[in-house]
C-alpha cells in the first residue's frame, strides 16, 4: 500500500509553512495548525510572552500539559470502563450458570 505526500501550506502567526504528510493527513495537519495558531495568537495577544520562539514554547508547553490531562482522563473512563464491563460478563455469566441449573 503506497501512500501518496502532499505539500501543504499552513499560515501560523502571519507566517506561512510548508509541510509534506501523507495524503491522507492532510486535514489532520490543518485542523493541527489551525489549534497552534490559535493558542500562540492567544499567548502573544495575552502581551506576557514576547519573541516567536518563546510563545512557540509556551504553547508547546501548553498543549503538552492539555494532552497529559486528557490522557489522565482517558486512563479513568478506561478503568471505570473496565470495571463495568467485567461487572456485566459476571452477571452474564451467572444469569447463564442459573438458566443452565434450571435446565438439568
């Protein structure tokens, strides 16, 4: 299977990138850029970060910290999710051993 690459233009902070990805992630990549843009606007408009790289770090900074938050949180449902579902198999399970018993 051949993946095709596609050279994609985004614009962050009034300066336009160029960036080859497959295909197939080309909106990923916008939708990505689009997120970066708009958290470094929002650093560099906040007027308490001055310089490209110093706001690229702290929205670097910041998506890191949003992605550890939401893997924290996807770690919780997946337990509580888990726990639910081997609770389910278990009444199954005993609602099936009960039927068979009535069977004989």
């Amino acid at each position: 299977m051949t993946t095709s690459n596609a050279q994609v233009s985004v614009r962050i902070l009034d300066k336009e990138y160029q960036v080859a990805c497959a295909s197939e992630e080309r909106t990923d990549l916008l939708d990505s850029a689009e997120i970066l843009n708009s958290k470094m606007l929002e650093i560099r408009n906040s007027g308490r970060v001055v310089g490209l790289d110093r706001i690229a770090v702290m929205a670097a900074l910041n998506m890191a910290n949003d992605l550890l938050h939401a893997q924290a949180r996807d770690r919780l449902i997946e337990g509580d999710l888990s726990g639910r579902l081997k609770s389910i198999s278990d009444r199954v399970e005993n609602a099936l051993g009960t039927s068979q018993q009535l069977d004989f």
